[in-house]
C-alpha cells in the first residue's frame, strides 16, 4: 500500500477522499493541490474557535490497514469524527488475545515533538495497563530492524470517551536495532493486548500533530484550608489564578476553608466549582450537592470534579456523565489520569489531571508544564492539602512554591496561559460531549 509523505515544512498529511492534501501553517488551512480549502472535512465537530490540527491518520478506510487478530477484532466502525468511519479495536475479557493493522506511509517526527492518539474509550478498565501499543519502523510492513513502540502507560488506565493522548516523541522505546527519528519511518502500527480483568473497547479516530496555545490550570479539591493559607496566597503573589472545587457542607468546619476565604479567593478571580463527599456514581448526589453550593452564592457549578475521581468502570461513566450533562454542568474532571487535555478533543466531561500528591513529584510535575509546551495541550493539575511532607492527599509546600515559580517563569515569556478551569472552558464556542 502506497502512503503519503509528511515533511516537516509543509505537513503533507494522509490521503483524504484519494487526495494528498497539505497543511498551510500561515492560513491554518489545509489546502489540496488545486488550491481548494478543505479544512471544513477535518472539522472535529466542536467549535470555530478551537484550532483544527494537521491530520496524519484518520482511521476511515479499513482497505489501507493489514490486519492480524488472535482472539480480538480490528474493524471498521461508523462513528468517526475526522470521517464518517473509524475504526474499532475489541477484546474480550481473558489473558492471550490480540488485534492490530499495519499500515505503509511515510512520515518523520524529526521536526515535531510528539503526536496526538485520538480516541474514544467505551469500557473504562481496572487494568493497570490500557492494553494498547503503537509501533513504527523504516521498513514497509514493520518490517524487523531499527524498530520503535509506544506502550500506553498506567497512568492513562482510567480513560473514559473521547481522548486526545499526547504521545512525546522522547517517549518511545527501541524494539530492535538502533531506530532514529532522523530517519523516515516507512509503516506504522496500532494493537490492542486484552486482560485478564477487562473487556477492551476502543475507537480510533485520528492522529493529530500540533496544538493550540498551551495552558496549565491549577485545581483544589474539597477547599482544606492550606488550600487558602498556602495554595491561594502564593499564587496570588505570582499572579497565577485558581480552580477550587468545594464541598458545601464542609465550608466552615474544622481544617476547611470559612465562606470568607472563599468570598475572597472569588473575588481575586479565581473559580469556585462543585464537587462531592461521595462518588457521583450514584447520580441522585449531584443534584443535591449542587443545589446546596449553590445555595451558598459562591459558585454557577458550571464545572465540577468528580470526588474521588470516580465515575464508574466499564460502561457505568456513561450513566455518570449523561446525569452531569442533566445537572448543566460544563466541565468535570478526572483524576490520575495522566495527559495533557487537547481543547476541542478532549471530553469536557472527562478531562485527565496530574496529581499533586505523593504519586507525583516536583520533576514530574514540571515534566508535565512542559508536555504542556511540546504539545499545545493543556496540564491540569489537581491538590487537596499542602505541607512538609507528602501522602496520598498532600503535597509538599516547597515543591508547590517551586512549582509555581516555574509555571510563572513559563507565563512571563509567554510559552504558556495561566488560566482557571472556566476561562479555558470560555474557549468553546459550542458545546459537543
């Protein structure tokens, strides 16, 4: 199978209707060789404000894939959102099974930094690993020799619906020989692994380069009172604004926030949003927690956290999210789910965060600002308490100073916003879940 060839000057992206079609970075087009403007086909259905990206795969003909599977499907499937068409990636629950294609093309992450995996997670697993790995290699067919791999770590094993993953290009790992992005990759694969534990569900819509201008949120959960006393007043000495998420019933009880600090926390410009004592799983509680924040006159609750970032395993998130969509809120957040959010792709119901706890350090935090960079996504981060040392709820007040001095280093040379979580939602013209 003959592909298309990407440069790194005029991305030159995947065939689209049977045409070669390239990506005008000064009008942010992507034009075909007679000139037409065809950016309206790789509308992903959101909104005109949010930047459409140069497409390398989209995933709508089955035809250009080789196809292998041992137990688990690799086919086409409607439901697409770069075409029509998709494909899908299913295995049943059980060890030993798999499905994958390969497909010819050429193309060179020389020149970029990483790529973006669009996908939709319709089983959200218990497994500790997510079960899929990306391959390329210079020879057609993968061929053995100076092969790459991606394997999907732990950290995005609680992806629920539609995801961009960033994929850093220094991420990949070497499978045989001594592969180098300097050279042109020739083919490329995608294969889903099955689990003992899991069902697999996956749709692939589409591999996306670039981003838009990078962004870092800062978020709090259940309004613990360094959250106020640490976490408001020192970013306040460096300008960068907050996301809390609170619990109504908490406000004014022992080691919390009082209704003041929150007053004046909202007064600085930073967002107050909603959140729970327990899961939303059982979805008569958000409609209650709402309304009892919202009798407090502190917060709209147009976005929201999920306590405990639980909303449920293999299909229960959608029952969960359909209630939070009934509920009006705008945007809710995960946790521990670890990537960038891409605006426009990612669910806004279901956005990833990195934790500011003992599971991330200092290095890994500012790890994370600068995925932000490379990517064009945006990093939330989440906290609950700040002190000398770190547990599962708390992080270090010196690591979070640090983290913040870094983050603003980044603001003032204008490598990336600062925002609150409904500034960054406020870039969505529409809404599409």
């Amino acid at each position: 199978m003959a592909g298309a060839t990407l440069t790194g000057a005029g991305w030159l992206v995947d065939e689209i209707d049977r045409q070669l079609v390239q990506y005008d970075a000064e009008t942010q087009s992507l034009v075909s060789a007679d000139g037409t403007n065809l950016s309206a086909t790789f509308a992903p259905q959101w909104t005109a404000n949010v930047q459409r990206l140069p497409v390398f795969e989209n995933f709508g003909r089955i035809s250009e894939f080789t196809v292998a599977t041992s137990g688990a499907t690799f086919a086409a499937a409607s439901g697409g959102v770069l075409q029509s068409n998709c494909i899908k990636m299913t295995s049943a629950v059980g060890a030993g099974s798999n499905a994958s294609g390969t497909k010819n093309i050429t193309f060179n992450q020389n020149t970029v930094d990483g790529m973006w995996v669009y996908m939709r997670t319709n089983i959200r697993t218990s497994a500790s690993v997510p079960g899929v790995t990306l391959y390329a290699g210079p020879l057609a067919d993968l061929g053995s020799g100076n092969r790459w791999q991606y394997a999907f770590p732990s950290t995005l094993s609680g992806l629920a619906s539609e995801q961009a993953v960033w994929i850093p290009k220094a991420s990949w790992t070497v499978v045989d020989g001594s592969p180098s992005w300097a050279s042109n990759m020739l083919s490329y694969r995608v294969r889903v692994d099955s689990n003992a534990a899991d069902a697999r569900d996956i749709d692939l819509l589409g591999i996306l380069w670039g981003g838009a201008k990078p962004a870092v949120i800062i978020t709090f959960d259940d309004g613990w009172d360094t959250s106020y006393s640490v976490g408001w007043v020192e970013a306040q000495k460096r300008g960068i604004p907050l996301t809390h998420y609170l619990i109504a019933e908490e406000l004014n009880t022992a080691g919390n926030i009082t209704t003041a600090q929150a007053v004046q926390m909202k007064a600085s410009g930073d967002y107050l949003g909603l959140h729970g004592a327990d899961p939303w799983k059982v979805t008569s509680r958000i409609a209650s927690d709402k309304a009892n924040l919202l009798a407090t006159g502190l917060s709209d609750c147009k976005h929201a956290s999920y306590p405990e970032g639980d909303v449920g395993l293999a299909t229960e998130w959608m029952t969960t999210k359909a209630a939070m969509q009934s509920a009006g809120v705008v945007t809710s957040r995960l946790a521990n789910v670890q990537t960038p959010a891409l605006l426009g792709y990612t669910d806004r119901l279901m956005l990833p965060s990195y934790p500011l706890s003992s599971a991330l350090n200092l290095a890994g935090a500012q790890a994370a600002v600068d995925q932000a960079i490379l990517s064009g996504g945006t990093v939330i981060f989440y906290g609950h308490k700040l002190a000398g040392s770190a547990d599962s709820l708390t992080w270090v007040t010196s690591d979070y100073i640090a983290l913040l001095d870094y983050i603003n280093q980044r603001k003032i040379t204008r490598q990336l916003d600062v925002m609150t979580i409904d500034q960054w939602a406020a870039q969505y013209a529409g809404t599409r879940s």
